[in-house]
C-alpha cells in the first residue's frame, strides 16, 4: 500500500524523526559505556543489512532476542523523514517538550520534511501525552500514574485538525 492512499490526514503524536536503529544507538550512547556500544552496535548493524545474529549475549535478550530480530529488521528499514514526504493529506505532528523518549527536534525533522506539515509543540507534555510540572523524577511517575488526564491542548488540537 502506498502511504497516504487510504488516509485523508495524517497525525503523528510523538513520533520519531529517524531510522530506529539510529534511535538505539542514541539511546544506548547516552545511557551505557563503550563496553555496551562494542557489544550491541554491531548487532544493530547486522540487523540493518537484514541479517539476524544467532549469538546475542543475555544481558541483552530484552532488546535482539532471536524472536524480535525479524520486527527489528523490518523496522529499520524504515526512515519517518523520508516515510512522510510521501504523504499528499494535511499531517499534524505533535510533539511535547517534556518528552523523555522522543525530541521537540525529532518532531521538526518530521515537519521540515513535508510542506503539508503542521506543527504544534505542547508545553509540559509527555511522551504519554500527560503535562508535567515536575522534574524527571514526576515524569517517570506518571507513566503509572493512569489518573493524570492527557494533554487538553492536544486534544483540542486534534479535533480541530480534524474538523477542518
């Protein structure tokens, strides 16, 4: 199917705006120490190029057990920058400023790729689209937290976006 054929808008929500695997290696340079990179970039690469890896070290079965490497490949062969220029609809993309997972800068690479891109960045808001006054200490919280209403802003937002 080709993108958009079947869609009349479009709305991302916290959305990457690259390839996974240049996610994860993000992810784990931030967070890890050069033993960890040495042991999962060349995983990530194999993974890249379509080829699974038989030996994966336990400590890391969460993330390339064998049976997620098939959904890891297919998607990192994906790329959202190039993914949303195919689309001819409105597309709305939000993006909160407090978002743990997913940058204000991911949401902008996403929007510059497509003239038909609209952009809203929520202040305080989460990657599940929650507003947090706190620290990172309260955002993390309210991952568990199911009273905490999501973003009015967005909501408001979407229907709007899609009202019009």
């Amino acid at each position: 199917m080709i993108a958009g054929a079947k869609a009349n808008k479009f709305i991302s929500i916290a959305g990457a705006g690259d390839s996974a695997d240049k996610i994860i290696k993000t992810q784990i340079a931030s967070k890890s120490n050069k033993q960890i990179e040495d042991m999962t970039f060349p995983i990530i690469d194999s993974l890249k190029t379509g080829n699974t890896v038989k030996k994966v070290d336990p400590m890391l079965n969460s993330l390339f057990r064998s049976s997620i490497q098939p959904y890891l490949i297919s998607w990192f062969k994906y790329n959202p920058q190039t993914e949303i220029t195919k689309l001819n609809v409105p597309i709305l993309i939000l993006q909160g400023n407090n978002d743990l997972q997913v940058t204000v800068q991911d949401a902008e690479n996403l929007s510059k790729s497509n003239k038909n891109a609209e952009l809203l960045i929520v202040d305080k808001m989460n990657h599940i689209m929650k507003i947090i006054d706190g620290d990172k200490q309260a955002n993390l919280e309210s991952y568990n937290n199911a009273t905490l209403p999501i973003s009015e802003v967005m909501i408001n937002k979407i229907v709007s976006f899609i009202l019009k």
